[in-house]
C-alpha cells in the first residue's frame, strides 16, 4: 500500500513551496527594478568603496519627443515610452549592455571594455534595436500612429563606479566621459546621422566589412577645451 504522508509534511511542503516562489519572484522583480546585476552587486558590496573602470557608453535619444508628446498627449505618451523602452531591452541585453539610466526621453547603455569590443557590440547594439523597431512598424502605426526616431552616440573612457545615496542608495557612474558620450549624441543631431563615434572608442574596434565609419572631422565640444575626432557608423 502507498503510504499517505503526513497532513502537516503536507502542508509545511506546500508553505516552503509558496515562500520560496515568492521570495525568488521579489527578488526577479527587484534586479528587474535596479537594472542588470545592480542588485548583486549591492549584496556583494562590490562598489562599496568607488572603483575606476573603462567602459563605453552609449547615449540614445528618441527624435522630436516633444512634439509626440503634445500630438498624442501625456497618457499615451507615457505608454509610448514603455512600448519602446520594453522593445529596446532585448537587443540591448543580446549585446552585454547594461541600462544604466532612463533619462526623460534617453537612454544611456554602457558595456565593459571587453563586452563592449567583442561582437562590435556597442555598435552592433543601436542597428539591432534599429531592426527591431523597424519590425514593429505596423504595431507602432496602429496604436500610437508614428513609428519612433532615435540618434546615437558612443564614446569610451574611464569611469568611476560607487553607490551613492543613504535614505535611497544607487551605483553611480562619475567622469567626464558621460558628459562627452552626451555631446557626441548631441552632434548625431547637429549633422543628421544615426550614429556617431568618438575616435577613442572607435580605435579599440576593427569594423571589418560589416560596418563603415566616415570621419567628421574635429569638434571642439561644449565644456571640453580639447578637439574630438567624430565618425559616422553606418552599415
């Protein structure tokens, strides 16, 4: 005969089974919520005390984000935003990058040296989501009417990572390469190119023949007092 087990095994299985669920299913949610790793990170204490690193980065900006706005006004919008942020996460995760900040209508990616090279994955990352959105043309038409534009720009340097904050703590890049990788977005703007690169970022990779960078020319950019080599990626 089958032994039955005990009603109270039962229901301290079931108990263990709920609690555990729960708390992987809060802990999913939460890594979700900080970003990538951000969590581990904070239990480990890896940037408990500031550490220098080089990474690339990469500011993207959503095209005339105001003007969508005032066209399908602040609710839709806001779901606008969602449906996109949502549909640029996978590319951007298939690339090694790192969300590191939504920033309005922005969204800055960065991606540790090594990560960053292998695959071209900081360049790889913008056409990947170019392709996803461009799939999802009909669905964007239908329920927002406008298909989102958005413009790059990569740079690559060295950062200072650290949490920062006591009531609400946050890991937090510092250096002067956010504030260039912004600019040279900026400048994606200014000559109407989907994506440019700094020449620091772009000496680390070989292109081969799957991408093309034409040069720029020298920009002095504003709050920098030396001129940085731009190029234009395209495919």
């Amino acid at each position: 005969a089958v032994q039955m087990k005990n009603p109270k095994q039962v229901e301290f299985i079931f108990l263990f089974a709920f609690t555990f669920s729960f708390l992987m299913n809060f802990l999913i949610q939460i890594n979700d919520l900080l970003g990538k790793g951000v969590l581990l990170s904070y239990i480990t204490g890896r940037y408990h005390k500031p550490k220098a690193e080089e990474r690339f980065f990469m500011f993207l900006d959503l095209e005339s984000s105001t003007t969508i706005a005032e066209t399908i006004g602040p609710l839709k919008y806001h779901e606008f935003m969602n449906s996109y942020f949502f549909d640029i996460s996978d590319p951007i995760v298939e690339s090694k990058g790192e969300i590191y900040q939504y920033v309005g209508d922005e969204v800055v990616i960065s991606w540790k040296k090594n990560d960053g090279i292998k695959n071209l994955n900081c360049i790889k990352c913008y056409f990947d989501i170019k392709a996803k959105i461009d799939s999802l043309q009909e669905k964007y038409i239908k329920e927002f009417g406008l298909i989102p534009g958005f413009k790059g720009g990569v740079h690559y340097g060295e950062v200072v990572i650290g949490e920062v904050g006591d009531a609400r703590k946050e890991i937090v890049f510092h250096g002067d390469v956010m504030n260039t990788a912004s600019r040279i977005q900026g400048q994606a703007k200014v000559f109407n190119k989907e994506l440019v690169i700094s020449e620091d970022a772009l000496k680390y990779l070989n292109l081969g023949i799957t991408f093309k960078a034409t040069e720029l020319g020298k920009h002095k950019l504003k709050g920098k007092e030396n001129e940085t080599v731009l190029f234009d990626i395209s495919l």
